[in-house]
C-alpha cells in the first residue's frame, strides 16, 4: 500500500513534472532489461542489457542522467536548491533527453554494425531499449514545458511589475469629495441680528430673555426724538408794538 505522503506528493506535481518523474523511472528501469540480442535457435548468441556488453559505460551515464533528473525534481518540489549545482532543472531535463537520444543512436551503431555479433542475420532490439527511447523522448518534452512554463510565469510576473510601477509613478487622481455649500442669502443687519437673537433664545432662553429685556429697553432709549432728550430752553420774545386804538370821529361838512 502507497505512503499517502508520497500519493498527496505525486498529485500536487504539475503535469511536466510528472512526465519528467515517469521518464527518468523508465530509464532507469529500462537498463535492466536487454536492448540487444543475436540468439539463434540452439540459443547461441549474445544478449546485452543497458548496463552490460560493451556499451556498458553509456548505460551507466543513463542512470547518472536520470537519477540527477529525479533527485532535482523532488528538490524542487520542496524548494530547495543542491550545492555546487546551478543549472535550471527544466534545462537539466531538456538537455538529458537530447544526450539520451544522441548516446541511444550511437548504442545501436555500435550494436548493429555489420563487424558486430555473432549471428549478423539474427539481430534483435531487446525492450529495454525501447523503454530507453520512450524515456528520452518523455524526458525532452516535460523539460520543454516546464522551460516554457517558467518564462510564461516569468514575463507575467515582469508585466505586473511594470503595470504596478507605472500606477506608482503616476497615481490615479483621486477625486475631492463634494461639499454641499450653504448659501446665505444677504440680508439687512437688523434682520440677522433677529435672527441670532432667536437663535440664541431657543439655545438658552433665561439668559435671553433677560438680555432681550434689557436689549428692549436701550431700543426703547434710543428710540426717542432727539428734541425730546435734549433740555428746552425757554427765550423771552421781543414784544410787539401796540398802538393805541383811535376813535373814530364823526364826518363833518362845512358848508
């Protein structure tokens, strides 16, 4: 029964990391199984594996390629880098497959060579080397995609960049809230003293009213004619002059 841990692990990979998982298990499960024979009917031949025969040096760096492969997948899944090791792992991958395909072409020049083996007519690719081709083949595209996703991821994180370094450098205008203005119409100073005044009545109304009193009162004063407050000075009048009445005499004529 699987580890969940390693199930849960399995599933949280993207798909180009799964591909390059199955590739580099492949290969190195391949390299067990044979990828040359020459067998006759009295079983007389050769029969080679991946990491037997004369190729043995090359089915060895298989396994050095695929195993680094693996152990820098896991390596980042857990974002964690190896020392002394600074290439990418999706260039890691992509180059192991082009290498695996270059060292399987020169595997089966060598195997079937017509100078090589002992029944030239009976010459066989054992599965191992089929399972090598399919494993160098899975392992170029899943380090083509994760290359491909890396620099789709990159050139969006560099597009978000310049878009919030341009919103920083030139803000939005924010816009001013609206006030609501009050208009006073222009009225007679009288007219607005009233009106304080009735303000100020309904705010404190003892006060008021006392001060309205007294207010009232210099009103009051104020309000008087000006002959009225000041004093009446009373000057003697040149007297007429009478004439005595004359009586009227009665006409006489002389004759």
């Amino acid at each position: 029964m699987p580890n969940p841990r390693v199930t849960q692990i399995i599933a949280e990979l993207p798909f180009e990391k799964k591909i390059v998982g199955v590739a580099s298990i492949l290969m190195i499960v391949g390299l067990f199984f044979p990828w040359y024979q020459d067998l006759d009917s009295f079983r007389t031949g050769d029969t080679f594996t991946g990491l037997t025969g004369p190729m043995y040096l090359v089915g060895f760096t298989f396994l050095v390629i695929s195993s680094a492969s693996l152990l820098v997948m896991v390596m980042d899944y857990f974002d964690k880098k190896l020392p002394l090791f600074k290439v990418k792992g999706s260039k890691l991958h992509l180059w192991s497959g082009i290498v695996s395909f270059y060292l399987l072409f020169l595997v089966g020049s060598v195997y079937f060579h017509p100078a090589f083996g002992v029944n030239i007519t009976l010459k066989q690719s054992g599965f191992g080397m089929f399972m090598a081709y399919a494993a160098a083949a899975l392992l170029t595209i899943g380090g083509y995609l994760e290359g491909r996703g890396k620099a789709a991821v990159k050139e969006f994180e560099k597009e978000t960049r310049e878009e919030s370094i341009e919103e920083v450098v030139q803000p939005k205008p924010i816009k001013a809230p609206v006030m609501a203005t009050k208009v006073v119409h222009p009225m007679m100073p009288e007219q607005r003293k009233r009106q304080e005044n009735l303000r100020n009545m309904h705010q404190n109304p003892a006060p008021v009213q006392q001060s309205q009193a007294q207010q009232a009162v210099s009103e009051v004063e104020n309000s008087t004619p000006v002959a009225a407050q000041q004093p009446v000075t009373k000057t003697a009048m040149p007297a007429e002059n009478v004439q005595p009445e004359r009586k009227a005499q009665p006409y006489r004529m002389d004759l």
